[in-house]
C-alpha cells in the first residue's frame, strides 16, 4: 500500500468517516472543504510518466499541466508536482490467466500481485477525502466495506484523506458473480436466469433482445462505461452490441455469445460517426478518440486478475498498432504494453491479453471469465 503524509485522522464509529483535524468542527455542519496538499515524486531510473501518473491517480497530462512539461521525457532526479487528479483514472493491471480464441486456448504469463500479503490487485482506485466513509466508498463503486478493508490491507475501521484505496468496482451484491448462469462454452452454451443490461447513461443498446449476459459481465459493461464517463465527461455515447439471447445459444452473426459472457463494443471518435452507433465504424488514426479507446482498453484489462474478470480482448491487429504506438508516445511502460497487446508480436502469438481476430476493426470483442468454481460453466 502507498505510504501518505499525516496522522490518522478518528473515524465516526459507525459511518467509518475520515474527518479534518480540527478543534472547532460541529458534526451537524458540512465538512470544510480540504484544500489541496501539494505532493511531490522524485523521478528514478527506469520511471515514466505514465507509471508515475497511475500511481498517484493521475493521467500523463494531469503531470504535464502541472509541471508545465511538453514533452513525454522525464530524467531520473527530477521532482515532479503531483495534482489532485480524478478518482475515476484507470489503473492496469497485469494480465494472468488462460484466454480461449475460439476453438484453442493458451496460457499467458502470471504476474504475482504486489505490496503486502494482503492486498488483491483492483482495477481503481479512490483517493480519500475528507468526509468520506468507508461504507459511502464502498456504496459509490458497487463493492463491500470488507473488500476494501482485505484489498489494502486495513485492520481497522480508520481512514485518512489523501490515502489512496485500491478497488474492484462490482464485486459487491449487486455485481456479484452468479453460478449456474453461463452453461457450457462461449461458443456453444446456454444462459440460465440472465441479467439484462439495461438503459443508461452513456452507451446506447443496439439491440435490446441480445442485451442479455451474467450478472457480473452486465455490471462490469457498466462500470467501464462510467469509468470512461468519469474521465471524458464530454464524450460521445458507447455503442453497445450483441452480449447473448435471454436463453443463450445461437444467434446470427455470432459463432460464440451462447453463454452470456462475450460483448461487442463500438470504439470512441473525435467526432462521433454519422452511422454510429447504430453501426460499428474502423478506427483509424485520424478517427479515433485515443484517450476514452485507451481508458476503456485499460480499465477491462485491469479486470483481468479478478477471479471473475476479463479472459480475453480480441481486437484486429492493425488498430492494436494504433492505440500502442499512442500509448508509448504517452509514456506507458513497455511491461504494460506487453502484458496488453499482441503487436507487434504477430498475430498468432500468444503474447497479451488483447488478441487479433478478423473482423474487429471496428469494435472489441470482451470475454469474461466463468464464475470462480462454477463448474457447468466452461
């Protein structure tokens, strides 16, 4: 876990609230607003902008701004002013697991999850501030007190404003993983009691009757969809295609999304299409809105470590060269890209997460996992 500045700060005993360090507070008044620490890093050998970014929360042009710097170059002994970035930045995770493309699997690097014994790598995290509670914490991103509290390494009920807390949005009730839901295989299964993804803000269903999948797979469509929002307010609505029929099994113009775990999504434009999203559109340099594309990427590929995340990415390989020549020129580290991407390894290679597959030019194809120790699921 990051080490922050300050003493705890007493927690009410049963709201779990981080509250200001001073004598005249009345608890029947708002909380005063907490004026920004300004934090510092010192570059070493080895660091990015990228890397230093997500570790505070941040995006590589939250630091450029700040540090009034142009370039994506940084040099070991420089101290760079960190802001007080969004709580909504995605954080990568490495990839582990075994991914199935179509017919045949194969097994990717494992990386072991780092900091204390305790800690579960999330996909987020939260920076506290004052006011927040552990329980509101956990209410706002659909997760428990307890999951916070065992994914940092918390032993008491006690939190302090600028901690930052890891997370996996979803893992509470409502975005629980359900056994018995997907049966069989992706590309020859069935949907038993399925969640129905329903209408929200920013994405739009093309086709309600295929808006079908598990329980976690819907909720995890939703939570990067916000994630996206939260970090691109000004960005166009997300074309959602085919999960899986009520029932599951075959529908036309798809060889998997039998078992409720497969969804195909549009990409983010600069400008949105005139056709989308009823229809999908190629992303091609000039198109692409890299940003929101890189946070959606980034934020399903931080699903992958989670016991009920993401199992593969399939994405054709020209624009996989697109979105990693963006990233790297932002300064993401060459580990993560390729625990990420397939290019520029070939695309029968077993390398990464996201994997080439004809006819996704113009959209993601997302797997999900079978639920831990579901066995019908496969």
């Amino acid at each position: 876990m990051l080490g922050f500045r300050g003493a705890l700060l007493p927690l009410a005993a049963v709201g779990l609230m981080a509250t200001p360090a001073r004598a005249n507070s009345v608890a029947t008044e708002p909380a005063p607003k907490q004026e920004p620490t300004v934090r510092a890093h010192l570059v070493v050998t080895g660091d990015t902008l990228w890397d230093i970014a997500r570790k505070y929360g941040c995006m590589p042009e939250d630091l450029k701004r700040e540090n009034k710097i142009r370039s994506n170059m940084i040099h070991p002994g420089k101290k760079l002013k960190i802001p007080r970035c969004s709580d909504q930045a995605p954080r990568v995770a490495e990839t582990t697991e075994t991914g199935e493309t179509g017919e045949t699997s194969e097994t990717s690097e494992t990386e072991t999850p780092r900091d204390s014994k305790h800690q579960i790598k999330g996909m987020l995290f939260h920076e506290v501030v004052t006011g927040d509670t552990l329980f509101n914490i956990a209410k706002k991103y659909d997760t428990s007190v307890d999951d916070l509290k065992l994914r940092n390494g918390i032993d008491s009920n006690m939190i302090r404003p600028g901690q930052q807390l890891d997370l996996v949005p979803g893992s509470g009730k409502s975005g629980r993983a359900l056994k018995g839901q997907s049966v069989g295989r992706a590309h020859s299964g069935r949907l038993v009691s399925a969640t129905r993804l329903t209408k929200g803000q920013g994405y739009t269903i093309r086709r309600p009757e295929r808006a079908f999948g598990t329980n976690h797979a819907v909720y995890a469509i939703k939570r990067a969809v916000g994630v996206v929002r939260g970090r691109h307010p000004k960005v166009h609505a997300l074309a959602i295609g085919d999960i899986s029929a009520k029932k599951g099994g075959k529908i036309t113009q798809h060889r998997s999304h039998q078992s409720g775990r497969d969804v195909d999504l549009g990409l983010y434009f600069k400008k949105k299409p005139k056709s989308y999203p009823d229809n999908f559109v190629q992303g091609t340099k000039s198109n692409l809105n890299f940003k929101a594309t890189w946070t959606l990427l980034s934020t399903f590929s931080g699903m992958a470590d989670a016991d009920n995340g993401v199992e593969r990415i399939f994405l054709d390989y020209g624009v996989q060269k697109l979105l990693h020549g963006w990233a790297k020129d932002e300064g993401v580290s060459a580990n993560t890209l390729r625990k990420m991407f397939q290019y520029p390894h070939g695309k029968s290679s077993p390398t990464g997460l996201i994997r080439h597959e004809p006819g996704h030019a113009d959209h993601l194809h997302i797997r999900f996992k079978c639920p831990k120790g579901d066995k019908e699921c496969i």
